[in-house]
C-alpha cells in the first residue's frame, strides 16, 4: 500500500488561501471547488490534503472501507502546479482544473500501478496511459487515487486478491455495488469529488445504486476504451460515477469522443452535443414519455423496499410532467439475458492475452493459463469464470457464442420497436430489484443492468431512496434507479436524469465518514 502522501501538511490546508470560512471538501462539487479557488477561499494543494486526510481516517481506519488500493505520490506536486498556474493566469482555465479524481483500478496510469486488484499486478506500472486518463490530465484533473475493483472486473460485491473486500459506507455489513465498488466507495465517503468506473454489465451503475451517486454508462463507442484492462470488447464502457448529474455532464465533456486507438468511437463522430451540460434543464421531464419496463420490477419479498421506492420514483416522473407508459413484454427478464445473452466468458481471455502482450516484459504472467496455474486470485468468486474462458480455443468458431452475438441485434430491436410504438424518450427500471447484497454472499444478485450492457445502448443511474434504517444502516441503504436510452442519446438522458434528481433530491452523504472537525 502507497501511503507516502498521507503526512497531511495543516499548514497547505489554509496556505495560500483568503481569511474567512475554511472551505470544506465534504459533498463538494466541480464548479463549488472552482468557485472557492477562483474566490481565493482555498487552493488546489488544500483541496487535496482535505482529502487524504479523509483517506487517512476512513480507508483503513475507524469504518475501514478499504475503497483505495494506490494514492498517486505526485498528487502534492501537481496541485502546487496547478496553484502557480491559477495565480498566474488570475483564473481557472481548465473544465477540471485542480478536481480530484478517483480512479478505477484497470485504467492504465504510467506514475502509478495498474493491477486490476490482482495480486500479481501490484507493482505493474504500464508504459501507455489509457486515453480517458489522459485526457483528464490535460483538462487539469488530479488523478488522486486508483481504487479497489472487483478482481480483473469480472463480478459484482467488489473483492480483490490485492486490495480485499471494500465496505459500502452507508451500511458497513453491505458490498458497494461492483465491479467499480472502490470508486463508489470512495466518493460516497468524499476521498475524490468524482470518479471513473467501467462497466460490461452493471459496473458503473451498480455501485451508484448501492452507494447513493450518479452513474452513467454511454453510448458505446462515446468514449474510448484505449488501454484499459479489458473484459468484453462487445460489452465494456467506460464512464463517470459522480455526486451528482451535472458533474457527470462536465466529466463526459472531457473524455467523449473520437480515439483512434478504439475505433468504435468513429460511431461518436456527429453525436457530440457543444456540451453536455447545456441539457441540465430542472424542467426536463416536463413533456417527456418514459417507459416502465415491468418485467425488470421485482415481486418477491426481498424486492419489496426496492419496488416500493421504485413505485414513489414512478409517481415523481408523473409530477414532474411526464407521461409513463408500462411496457409489460415477458421477452424482457433481466435472470434471462444474464444467463442466455451474455458474451464475456468467450472474449475474455484473447482480450487479457493481448493486454498482457501490451505490458510487455512488465507482464506478470504470459497468459490467462499462466494466471490461473498461478492461484493468484480470489478462487471464490473468479475460478469458475477463468476457466470457462481459458477452455475456449476459438470464440469465432464456438456456435453458442456465435448464437448469442445473434441475439443481441434481436435484443435490440425489441427495446427500439417499443420505444418507437409509444413514442418513448426512455425506460426506467429499478438498477437491482433488491438492496445490495451484504458482504456474505459472493453474487450480486437480481441486477438489471445488463439491458444496457447487451444492446450498447446508454443508461444512467440516479438516486431513487434509502431503505428502512437500521442497526447496521442508520439512515437506510440507497437504492437507485436507471433510465436507458436510444443509441447516442446520452444529452437527452442527462436531461431527464438531472430533472428527475432536482425533483427528487434523495442523495444524503453517509454517516460513518462524517466532516474532519
């Protein structure tokens, strides 16, 4: 563990900053930081050093979340960087100038390991950084941390043979969400102001549902995938996970876009709004006709709290001006497309083959074989997967893989042809039918996510309500809903989500990472 940086110096906490309030990183935003350092309230380097402080005490101490894996040592520097550069041009110049950012633990950073929470990979520092990454850096954002994943991203409850299992904030008996649980955690419990995930099911979005945040899965082909440990080239994204919807329109400003190192993203070219942000309309839903996908509404006792607040999200879309339609179609079945549907255990291994190939001699082992010879990964949850995976000698010649890349144009089809029948902006759905599994059981069940997964198509996941509260979640477990769309309306989603998130305003900030006094 690198905690090099975690001596937090009081003195950059007001250095260089006006008298008057100290600023407090606690649930800030992008544009409140911006607004204190252009104030001269704080400085970028205090910024920072609030937030280790809050790693400090929380990561491995007192609730012990255990969200971080690498604190990036050069994370000081950058921020004096950024401070000499402010008080030279008098202003914030840069869209996420000075903003911490926690880092799923599978996107290539060249100052910091890249180990996919594997053991083997701990001290693997790739020679590429990944595209979304970089362009993070050059819109002035401080990579301050890469978090705990599920192990290689390839389950859900967000445990790692390097990093272990990471708690989720509001209720320490409970899993965050996964396979992107360690950013989930880690900006519920304010160590970043936003975050990146990736998801090839649910893994974006799942953290979000389970620790009260904005996740947004794009479009495939929205963003780039350059350099970022890979699971499944039909399904993988790459996205934001924020406090909230118009952070996450600043974050896709940034990383959006044409890369030539993942040509799917040639499909964004003609997609890209001016900026995302201009669709942050509070009256959005007016007007608007949202789907209600029943077949994704649990029915079962232990989905009661979930479809209860699902129920109250539906009626906050109807008081908000829009108009619900039921899409009630048995095709739809989240256990089904889980079982029938998916395609990561044929892609995975040539695409983990060819990441080891572009480490180079950093590589730990030459293969997936060499990897699972190894036994250096969490065996409970990954050794059926890797497997299954590495007994497949061709994907392309494998009829049931073939079948299934078939029935995914069927898949998205179906979601279109109803869409355009009632006429829908998008379909809403409870993100998991039931509250996020506690720390005990090694499956994530009853996620419905994987709609978006299979068809490309973007989702978006906002806060919908909390639980009951009780001993072990003082103020309930989020529960979050998750709204898809047509392909490469990301701008119209936003506008959706952001109405239905001034409506509603569920998120609160959990109790067991209270403000450093």
């Amino acid at each position: 563990m690198r905690r090099g940086l975690l001596v937090v110096s009081m003195m950059a906490l007001g250095g260089g900053a006006a008298l008057g309030a100290p600023f407090k990183v606690e649930e800030a935003s992008i544009a409140s930081i911006h607004k204190a350092i252009q104030s001269k309230q704080t400085t970028c380097a205090a910024i920072v050093d609030q937030y280790l402080a809050r790693i400090e005490a929380y990561d491995k101490k007192g609730p012990a979340l255990n969200a971080v894996i690498t604190i990036n040592p050069q994370a000081r520097q950058i921020a004096a960087r950024e401070d000499a550069e402010i008080a030279k041009t008098g202003k914030i110049t840069k869209p996420l100038q000075c903003i911490p950012v926690a880092v799923k633990d599978n996107y290539n950073t060249t100052d910091m390991p890249t180990t996919g929470g594997n053991l083997l990979f701990k001290n693997v520092i790739p020679t590429k950084e990944s595209t979304v990454t970089q362009r993070l850096r050059d819109a002035g954002a401080i990579i301050l941390m890469k978090t705990n994943m599920h192990e290689f991203a390839l389950s859900g409850t967000t445990v790692s043979s390097l990093g272990g299992q990471t708690k989720n904030p509001y209720d320490l008996s409970r899993t965050p969400g996964g396979s992107s649980g360690g950013t989930g955690a880690a900006l519920a419990a304010n160590f970043a102001t936003v975050g990146l995930g990736t998801d090839t099911v649910n893994s974006i979005r799942s953290p979000a549902n389970a620790t009260s945040l904005v996740g947004f899965r794009s479009t495939k082909g929205l963003v780039s995938r350059a350099n970022i440990l890979p699971v499944s080239k039909t399904q993988d994204i790459a996205g934001p996970i924020t406090r909230s919807v118009a952070d996450a329109a600043v974050m896709l400003d940034v990383i959006a876009g044409y890369d030539p190192n993942d040509p799917v993203t040639a499909r964004s070219v003609g997609h890209l709004p001016k900026s995302f942000r201009d669709s942050l309309d509070p009256h959005g839903l007016k007007g608007a006709r949202i789907g209600v996908l029943k077949g994704f509404i649990g029915t079962q006792p232990i989905h009661a709290e979930v479809t209860a607040a699902f129920n109250k999200a539906v009626e906050a879309y109807k008081a908000a001006g829009a108009t619900v339609i039921e899409i009630d179609d048995p095709f739809f079945d989240a256990g089904v497309f889980n079982r029938d549907y998916d395609v990561q255990k044929w892609e995975f291994k040539p695409l983990f083959n060819d990441y080891l190939v572009s480490l180079g001699d950093r590589a730990p082992v030459k293969n997936l074989g060499e990897l699972i010879a190894s036994g250096q990964f969490d065996k409970t949850t990954l050794a059926k997967f890797l497997t299954a995976s590495e007994a497949i000698a061709d994907p392309l010649q494998d009829k049931e893989y073939l079948s299934r890349l078939a029935k995914l144009d069927d898949l998205r089809d179906r979601l279109l042809n109803h869409m355009a029948a009632d006429k829908l902006d998008a379909v809403v759905y409870p993100e998991q039918m039931r509250l996020v599994v506690p720390i005990t059981e090694t499956n994530q069940a009853d996620r419905t996510g994987i709609l978006a997964g299979l068809t490309g198509f973007p989702a978006i996941t906002v806060p919908m309500g909390f639980s009951k509260p009780d001993q072990n979640a003082p103020i309930g477990v989020p529960m979050g809903v998750d709204m898809i769309g047509r392909p490469f309306s990301d701008a119209l989603l936003l506008k959706l989500a952001y109405s239905f998130e001034q409506a509603t305003k569920v998120h609160r900030p959990p109790q067991s990472t209270p403000a450093i006094k």
